[in-house]
C-alpha cells in the first residue's frame, strides 16, 4: 500500500496538486488564478507553493507579461507521482474494511 505524503497530505497542498496535476504536463497557471481558484491569500498560497517547490512537487516560472511580472505554477513529474500515490493512498483507505 503506498503511504500518504505528509507534504501533499495539508488541505490547501492537496488542493493546489489536485488543480495542477489536472493539467497536461506542459500546461501551467498563473498564480492570480491559483489564488483566485483555491480562495487563498498571496502570503498563503506563496508559502504552500514555497513547501512544494522546496520538495520539488512543483516549478514556478517568472516572466513579464505586458510589462507586469506574473509567477507561472506547474507541476513536475515527481509531483505527479507523490500526487497520485498519495491519491492511491487515499483511496486504499477508504475502500478498507471496517
């Protein structure tokens, strides 16, 4: 059985790698629109993605658009897979019998 991941396992993580990990692999989302999705504050969302970045579950990517700097979230294919085992984890324990 593969074990939950207590990185992932912090409610607005789960949500921030549920959301990323719907994207194909070369697809990322600006972080106006994590924020606004995930109803988390800048301070909030910076310091999870922070955490994930740090573990390597995601990259952030800085660019300018129109002269205004926007930060670009997507996840890796480690976090894919931290995700989805944490997922089959997840699922392992509720389908268990009581």
């Amino acid at each position: 059985m593969d074990s939950l991941d207590t990185v992932i396992h912090q409610p607005a993580r789960l949500q921030i790698m549920a959301a990323l990990s719907q994207l194909k692999a070369t697809e990322k989302v600006d972080f106006a629109f994590l924020k606004k999705s995930l109803g988390l504050t800048d301070g909030n969302l910076g310091a999870h993605l922070a955490t994930l970045e740090e573990k390597g579950y995601i990259a952030l990517d800085k660019a300018f658009v129109a002269r205004h700097p926007k930060t670009f979230v997507s996840a890796t294919a480690p976090g894919r897979r931290a995700f989805a085992s944490h997922v089959a984890a997840l699922q392992a324990i509720i389908e268990r019998p009581a």
